[in-house]
C-alpha cells in the first residue's frame, strides 16, 4: 500500500478508488473526472468510515460508487474472515432495538406510547399512464388494436400511422428543426418501463407486454371517462377531447379578449426563398381605385349591398404560400392541416398569415351582382409570429409597420399568434422586456386577440378549431357584401365604421380581390400612411408616438420646415433641433411620451442635427 495512502484515515478504500481511477485513466474512459474528485476529498477527509454507504456525503462519491467499494469490501471481508461491517441504515435498526429493549427493561412507559403510534402507511405506487395525447399514449394505444396474443406485432411505420391521430406531435417531423426528437421518442421510455418489446430482423415490430397491455386498460378506461368512445374490443374512435385539452374558445365580437396561454423558418423571413410570380402579387392591385379624401360622412356613397343566403357559400381557410415549416419541409403546414379535415387555399397573401373567406358555390355569380371573384373576406384574420422573429420584428421596425397595416384593413377580429420556441437564455434575457412590452401592446393598446403556442403542431391545431368554429358560426347566416364599385382607397373604413353604426347588428364585407387591393403593401397608400411609415424608421418611434407628431406637423413639408425656421447661434441652432419633438409634445405621458434621446435620433434625420 502507498505510503501516502496511510495517512488517510481510510487506505484501504483509498486504495481501491486510486486502482479504479488509474485504470480509468490508461482506458480514457468518462469517470476519469469522478474518480479523481472521490479520490482527493476521500484523502483529505479525517473520518474513518466503517461502512463505504457513508461516503456519499463526499464530493464525487454516488450511489454506483459506494456500491462498488461495498461489493469489494465484501469480498475483502470473506477472503480475510472478517465480519462486514453493519450497514448505516441497519445499525440505527439495530440500536433503535435496543434502546426499546433497556426501556423495556427499565419499566419505562414511553413503550406504550411507541406501541400506540400507528405504523406509517406504506407509500402507493401510482400505476403508470401516459400524459393524454402525448407519444407514449398515442404508441400504447395503437399497439392495443391488435389482438392481445397476436403472434406478430407491428411494423414501425403501420404502428406510426395508426398511432399519430391520437398524439398532438408529429411522429415524423420534429417540432423544432434544430432537435432531432419526434413522438417516436417515446418508444425508448416505453421499452425501459418494459411496457413494449420489439422482435426480429431487419424488420423491427413492435406489440406490448403484459404489464403494456395492463397501461393500455388504464388508457381505455380514463379514455372512456373523458369521452373517448370504444367502437369495438380493438378500435377506439375520439369523440371530444377532455374539457382541460380542448382549444381555447375564441371570444366573439368587435373587440377580441386576451387570453394568458424553440426554430422553424417564419413567413417574413423566407419570403424571398420561395419563388412567387410577379403577376400574382400584383393581380388585384387595380381593382379598387384610389379615390377622393372623404370630407365627411354625406360625401360618403349610399349602396345596397350584395346579400349572399346561406348554403350558397362554403367557409374555407386561405393560408399564405410562405408558411413553411423550413426550408426543406414547405408543405408540412398544408399536409398536416389536411389530414386534420381542412384543406386551405393557398396563396401569396398581402396581409396577415391566414384568413377566411366566404367561398361561393356557384362560380361567376358574385361577379355579376357587383363584385369581383368567388370569394368575400369575412372579418377574421391571423398573424403568426414564432418567437424568435417576434424579436427580430420589434429591432428592425417591422412589429409596428405589421400592426399598423392590420389596424388598416378593416377587419375587427385580428388574432395575434405568438409560437414559442426554445432559446439560448442569455440572448433571449437582452429582449425579455422588449417581448413583454410588445405583447402587452397587442392585448392593450390594439385590441388584438393573443394566442400563445408551444410549437407549429399546436398552431396548426389552433387554425383547425377556429376554421370549424367560423364555419357553424357563418355558414347558417346570410351575408352582406358591399359592391366593389362604390369602394375606393380613402373612402374604405369610413364607409365599414359608418355601415357599422348605422346597421350593428348587420356585418359588411368585402370580396377578395377588393380587400387584396386595399392591402397591398406598396400602392394605394396615402400620404399620411407614408408619413408615418418615415416617422416610425427612427428607432424609438412607436405607432402611437408617430401619429401624436402628424398631428403637430401634418406632412413630412412641414416637418422639415419647422426645423429649417429655427433661428440663433449654430449652437442655439443645434441645441433646439435636438429638443424640438420632446419640448412641442412635452405634455404627452406614458406610452406616447418622447424624450430627448428619441427627440435627437428624429432630429438627425429630420433637422441634420
């Protein structure tokens, strides 16, 4: 034995730690670090242990660890004849024991009062099941279909296609692009819980052991309970969902409520990779005209509008060409939608993510009643924003251009989705605030309705549930379309607010090509739109803070001129440039209040401060 070793308290055990650590290090194995960190506080510790188990309180000595130097003490005991020491946890028995028996002995009445205790009740072991919907539920559910003693299980891929309408995650695709885990993941805990075994070669299949089988009882029996309804011993059809797992209900009318609820390529961003013709960007931009301001109300159009009875049309989902999963996968959106009962329409819209439209079943007739096309735009519409490009939005300005765009369309029911996805804490700690702000301002200051998901499989669910809600609610309903003739570019959302207070209880709608028209990103905007599109360039300018400055300097003339009429010294000159935005609107608060680091960005463009 080392000399160095004799000065621990413990040598023998020392010893065998310093062979172990040694052989890790001529192997290059993992527990290199371990067993050098057990070896140097097994060194300095003073202690003398009697028994390996007390040395986990030591730094690097686990459970596996005193476990082997157990097994060797016991092996050193028997070739040596010599007693092995008690364990820790049966000597407190065994002097516990003992203190009862000198009680006994000694007449003490504390034995009465010991024996009066009752004995503490053995802990339960909670049968295990599944999460509801999760991979582990979906794969022991499928694998129940078969019968109990087939003599062959299931292939890999009969098993996922079965089992992927009962899970919420893909089977194939992962949620994220950046991780490699799918539902399938769940095989592997199944396997270690010894629920499912697989058999042959090459071809795997797969079937559930007794204690699976037992799992799949307990899935039947709660599936039954939370309305789950059994078709036949080997085939379950889902009937609802659990009220706990059911979408959340969107709130009707004008005004849509807040609800409280890691990477895909987003919409925004991966414009530009799929290629979109030209023409059908740009088919509808002529079709309404831009038009004359509207002084006031009398100088707005009188019209009848276009009524469409109910079962003349069909409500469908059009979802825009650039929602794509990644680059690689563009379709999983629309495959994933189809398979769930909704096939959208695909197109290059020019605002928003999805929207519905009133589909006419009669092709030609709305064109010969005053409108053009099959479809009218109701008054829903969806912006999708994962979180990751949420932030992005916010630094680059074009959170607010998008929310200002939707505030110009007309539609009252706007629903803001927000995926969100895992990121690195530390860069996503730098914007916290900043996506705290923006959602709040969703909710508050725009009215928008917010709805968060966990992933792109969630959202997809979320479109399905609005589509099937949008269809009882106006498929039932006649619906009153104003003719596209009487709308222009500047006389549009007074003519909807004016519709709207005089008839509240009548909704107007526009058809497509109209509402495509009036949302083009780049025409039929006015000079104010912009104005305030300039003014919002400028980091720090919010929406709300742009349109307190248009009111004070009507055009972007007579911005530049208010700074070109400053009067006094280059200095003075400079100085009042810098602070002519925070001192005209110092009596603004909150939100819309501009200080003087804003007031000198504005200036620098404005007023080559």
């Amino acid at each position: 034995m080392p000399q160095d070793n004799n000065a621990c308290a413990n040598p023998m055990l020392l010893e065998w730690v310093k062979e172990w650590w040694d052989t890790a290090r001529e192997r290059n194995t993992k527990g290199v670090t371990t067993y050098k960190h057990a070896y140097d506080s097994l060194k300095a510790c003073p202690i003398v242990f009697e028994h390996p188990a007390s040395l986990q309180q030591l730094k690097g000595f686990g459970p596996k660890l005193c476990e082997r130097l157990t097994d060797k003490l016991k092996e050193h005991c028997e070739e040596n004849g010599l007693p092995m020491p008690l364990h820790p946890s049966k000597k407190r028995g065994t002097a516990s024991k003992l203190a009862r028996a000198l009680n006994e002995a000694a007449g003490d009445g504390d034995d009465d009062e010991e024996a009066a205790r009752p004995p503490k009740k053995a802990r339960k072991v909670k049968p295990y099941v599944p999460n509801y919907r999760t991979g582990a539920y979906a794969l022991v559910l499928a694998l129940s279909m078969q019968e109990e003693n087939a003599p062959v299980g299931m292939t890999k891929a009969d098993l996922i296609d079965t089992a992927q309408q009962y899970c919420d995650t893909s089977f194939t695709a992962p949620p994220d692009p950046t991780k490699f885990y799918t539902a399938w993941a769940s095989m592997k805990t199944l396997s270690q819980k010894e629920l499912v075994y697989e058999r042959g070669r090459p071809l795997k299949r797969y079937a559930l052991t007794d204690e699976g089988w037992e799992v799949a009882k307990r899935i039947r029996a709660l599936a039954a309970a939370n309305g789950e309804v059994i078709v036949d011993p080997n085939v379950v059809r889902r009937a609802s969902p659990p009220a706990a797992n059911r979408p959340a209900a969107v709130p009707q009318g004008n005004a849509p409520r807040a609800v409280a609820q890691p990477i895909l390529d987003d919409d925004d961003d991966d414009d530009n990779d799929k290629e979109i013709p030209q023409s059908q960007l740009s088919e509808f931009k002529d079709v309404v005209a831009d038009g004359n301001p509207v002084a006031d109300d009398s100088a707005l159009p009188v019209f009848t509008p276009i009524r469409l009875a109910p079962g003349t049309f069909t409500v469908e989902l059009v979802l825009d060409v650039r929602e794509v999963r990644a680059k690689t996968d563009r379709d999983y959106m629309q495959d994933e939608l189809t398979k769930r009962g909704v096939k959208p329409i695909m197109r290059a819209l020019e605002l928003g993510d999805a929207l519905w439209v009133a589909k006419c079943t009669q092709p030609g007739w709305l064109s010969r009643v005053g409108a053009e096309g099959d479809e009218v735009v109701l008054d829903w519409i969806v912006e999708r924003k994962r979180l990751d490009d949420l932030i992005g939005s916010i630094k680059d300005g074009r959170f607010h251009e998008q929310k200002f765009r939707l505030r110009r369309s007309g539609i009252n029911n706007v629903v803001y989705i927000v995926e969100d996805i895992a990121m690195d804490s530390t860069h996503f700690s730098k914007y916290e605030e900043a996506v705290q702000s923006a959602v709040a301002s969703i909710q508050v200051v725009n009215g928008y309705f917010l709805k968060r998901t966990q992933m792109m499989d969630e959202t997809i669910r979320y479109l399905v549930s609005m589509t099937n809600m949008l269809k009882k609610v106006y498929e039932s309903k006649p619906l009153h379309v104003i003719p596209t003739a009487v709308i222009t570019a500047k006389n549009y959302l007074p003519l909807l607010r004016q519709a709207r207070e005089k008839t509240p209880s009548v909704s107007h709608y526009v058809s497509y090509p109209a509402f495509a028209s009036l949302a083009s990103k780049s025409d039929l905007m006015t000079l104010r739109d912009v104005y305030l599109k300039m003014l919002m360039c400028t980091r720090g300018v919010t929406g709300e803070k742009a349109l307190e400055m248009q009111k004070v300097w009507k055009t972007p003339y007579d911005f530049v001129k208010a700074y070109e009429r400053l009067t006094g010294t280059a200095e003075e000159v400079k100085n009042q440039k810098i602070n002519l935005v925070s001192d005209r609107l110092n009596h603004l608060v909150g939100r819309k209040k501009i200080l003087k680091g804003v007031s000198h960005k504005i200036a620098k463009v404005w007023g080559d401060a």
